[in-house]
C-alpha cells in the first residue's frame, strides 16, 4: 500500500514538472521566433484606429496557428478563435497601437516611422507603451495553446485591439458585436508590461488597479480690449487664473481625503501680446478617480466653480465658462478578486514568491476594464510585465539612475527575459482557468 502511495505520488510529481518544463522549454525553443516577430512589430509601429499592417500580420500568423480568424472588427480588431472541445471560454486580448513619439533609444531595429494619423497630421510612431510586447506574448501564448491542445478543454478567444491609447478601441469592438457575434467568454485576460518592475517578475493588482480617465475642456469667455483700460473689458486671463486655484480646492477640501481623485490642468492657452486682453483662454484638463460617484461628483464641481467664476466676473448667465467633457472617457479597470487571487497563486509556483509583486493600484487608465463591464459581468485580470533591465533596475534601485517610463521616448524594454516570462506567465495562467 504505502509503495503504491509513493508511486503515484512520483508519478504526479514526474506530470507536474513535465508539464512547467513543457512551457519552459517552449519560451526557449521558440524564443528566436517571438524576437523577429517583436523586432517587425517595434520597427513598424502603427497609430490608433489605423493598425492596418499590424493587425494583417498577425492575421495570417494566427490562421497559420489554425485559428478561425475574424478581421475588422470595431475597426482594425481580430477576433481569433479555437475551439477544443467542451469547457471554459476563455478572452485573452492584446492592444495593437502606437504613439506619436519621435524614438530615442538607438536600438538596433528602432522605429523611424512617420505616418498621418486620424486628424491627418504627420507623426513620428513609436511602441513607446509595449504593445509590441503584448502582441508578441499574444502570440507565442496562442502558439502553445494550438500546439498544446491535449493539456486543455474548452473556448479560446484571442482578441487584437485597436486604439487603446485614444481609448476608443474596447469600445469600438463591443459595440461591433464582440459579445454577441462571438462567445461571451467566462474569463478575460490581459498584461501591461511595466516600466518599473524587473523583467523577469510580475505584478498583479486585485479589485481597483487603473482609473477612470477623463479629458475635459474648459472655455473661459471674457470681452476683450486695451490691457491699458481694463476696466472696460471682462478678463479672462485673471478669470482662469482664480479658476485654476479653485478647482485645486475640489480634492483638497471637497472630496473624501479616503478616495482617490486627480485635477490637473495640463494647458492653458489664450492670448497674444501683454497690452491686449484676449476674448478667450482655453484650458485642458485631465480627471481620474476609481468610483463613479467621485467621477461624478468631480465633474458636478466642476461646473459649479466655472458658474461661479462667471457669476463673480459679471458675465451673463449664457456666456459662462463652458465645459466640454471630450468623449475618450477610459473606465476604471476592476480586476476581479476571486480571478486575480487564483492566478496570482499559479504565477507564485511558477515564478517562485519573490518573484511575483502584489502593486498598488495606478491612476493611469486602461480601456480592457470595459470587457468586464458589461451587462455579461465577465471577471478580468490584468497583470503587469515586468520589462527593465536587471542591471538598470538595480543602477535605479541605487538612485544612480531614473528609469524612462511608459509614453518616454527611451522606453526599452529588456525583450528576452520579459518575453520569455510573459508567454510563460500568460500560458499558466490560461491552463489553469481552463482546467
Ligand atoms: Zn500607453
Ligand atoms: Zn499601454
């Protein structure tokens, strides 16, 4: 009896660890693919809603996998499929696009892309936030599941995203039918590499990880004149200027110091020469928070310090301060906590504890939380990739030097160990859901 134990104890162990080796060995072995297709993707990179090339190339890598694929959907989207059997659907989505950002990194198979984007403006484009890495791990991930498809029962749905940094492009894939023309998928799944953390870990965040994002527009309207005869005009330089410092007052005293908030006033343009009082200044501004009822409260405020401001300058009640909240509003991403807690347990024994970093959460935004805010209520994850250098994270650790981070010009992620870790990470994160 007890030998029997033992060996079927053995026997369990010996299918384990064949199984971590079956996903080690298949980062190395197939890591010289995964680095030509990341070098074609960072050297060619495309800008939001026209990931024409981007999204054609990994079309035919992923029918050539023997997935059923899907174009144009929501734009530029693909919708891979591979079904294996009865079991979980699961959605694993990457992003596709670039920045306009000129790149300064010297590397080898830098981008010297320029191209018009939606407002027909030339750009220099960039992959200056690691969507070539996402799309590469997506990638390399689809692979193992196709060529792995006796370790797993069930959906695959591998979605390529356009326009995540305009934030449109979750949207524009929902509303093209993503839930209704395809399986409502039982889990979604995604990563962000991370300008801060090694290459080599990752991290994870449950429940409210990204904020909800908002760009709004402010239009101060005065009367113009002579700067020499002030008296008879309606300033709307000093107008904005006590505009500015009041709406500092909105996080500061009138939300809950408990709650996350953000104000920042990133542009303010009006005038032209110091003896001319001008009709207008325009300001930009950018809101987050995480709760709706903050998002709300902070715009209501808003408002009421604009109306106030055009009380105090004697404007009529017509030609108060106009806000005009921009339609590229990003929600809040929530990751599940049931979903992220069990991964994060899959990610410890693979990568060992050390190596896997509870984070706090960021007010930068994400469009992916829009996969699991829908009337379907799909639990999401979404983790970090760790991507710097070990020698620079330490150089920083030392304080010697500071880190480029995402949307920088000199972003360069370490691609071998972070690549090698995201497939690996992506894959058991996948067979796990899916067993
Ligand atoms: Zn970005
Ligand atoms: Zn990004």
């Amino acid at each position: 009896m007890k030998k029997t134990i033992t060996l079927v104890l053995s026997l369990i162990f010996l299918c384990n660890s064949m199984g971590l080796k079956g996903q080690n060995s298949f980062a190395e072995e197939q890591y010289p693919a995964l680095e030509e297709l990341y070098q074609y993707l960072h050297s060619n990179p495309e800008l939001s809603f026209l990931e024409e090339q981007t999204a054609a190339k990994l079309a035919t890598e992923m029918k050539t996998l023997g997935y059923e694929v899907t174009e144009k959907v929501g734009g530029t989207g693909l919708v891979c499929i591979l079904k294996n059997g009865s079991g979980k659907t699961v959605l694993v989505r990457t992003d596709m696009d670039a920045l306009p950002i000129k790149e300064d990194t010297n590397l080898p198979y830098s981008s010297n892309v320029m191209m018009k984007d939606i407002n027909d403006e030339e750009m220099p484009v960039m992959h200056a936030c690691g969507h070539d890495i996402h799309m590469t791990v997506w990638y390399g991930t689809a692979k193992y599941m196709a060529a792995n498809k006796s370790s797993w029962k069930g959906t695959l749905i591998f979605i390529a995203q356009p326009a995540e940094e305009r934030s449109g492009g979750a949207k524009a894939m929902l509303a093209d039918g993503l839930y209704e023309r395809f399986p409502v998928p039982d889990y979604a799944i995604s990563l962000h590499v991370s300008a801060v953390l090694r290459a080599g870990t990752v991290g994870w965040c449950p429940e409210y990880a990204m904020a909800n994002v908002d760009m709004m527009q402010i239009r101060i309207k005065g009367k113009g004149g002579h700067g020499a005869y002030p008296h008879t005009t309606i300033d709307p330089v000093s107008m904005s200027s006590r505009l500015i410092n009041d709406l500092q007052t909105i996080v500061s005293r009138e939300i809950s110091p408990l709650e996350p908030a953000v104000v920042t006033v990133g542009s303010i343009h009006g005038g032209t020469k110091g003896n001319v009082i001008p009709d207008e200044v325009v300001l930009e501004l950018t809101l987050r928070s995480y709760t709706d009822e903050v998002r709300n409260k902070i715009i209501e405020l808003i408002k009421r310090k604009c109306k106030a401001i055009g009380l105090s300058a004697g404007l009529p009640e017509n030609r108060y301060p106009e806000v005009i909240l921009h339609d590229e509003f990003t929600p809040a991403l929530f990751n599940d906590l049931a979903l992220n807690e069990r991964i994060a347990l899959v990610f410890e024994k693979e990568f060992g504890v050390e190596n896997v970093i509870k984070t706090d959460p960021v007010m930068g935004g994400e469009d992916f939380g829009r996969y699991g805010r829908t009337e379907d209520k799909v639990p999401i994850m979404m983790f970090w990739l760790g991507a710097v250098e070990t020698e620079k994270y330490e150089a920083a650790e030392r304080g010697d030097i500071q880190l480029p981070s995402l949307h920088n010009s000199r972003f360069q992620p370490d691609p071998e160990p972070t690549l090698k870790t995201g497939v690996k990470a992506l894959t058991v994160g996948i067979l796990e859901l899916m067993n």
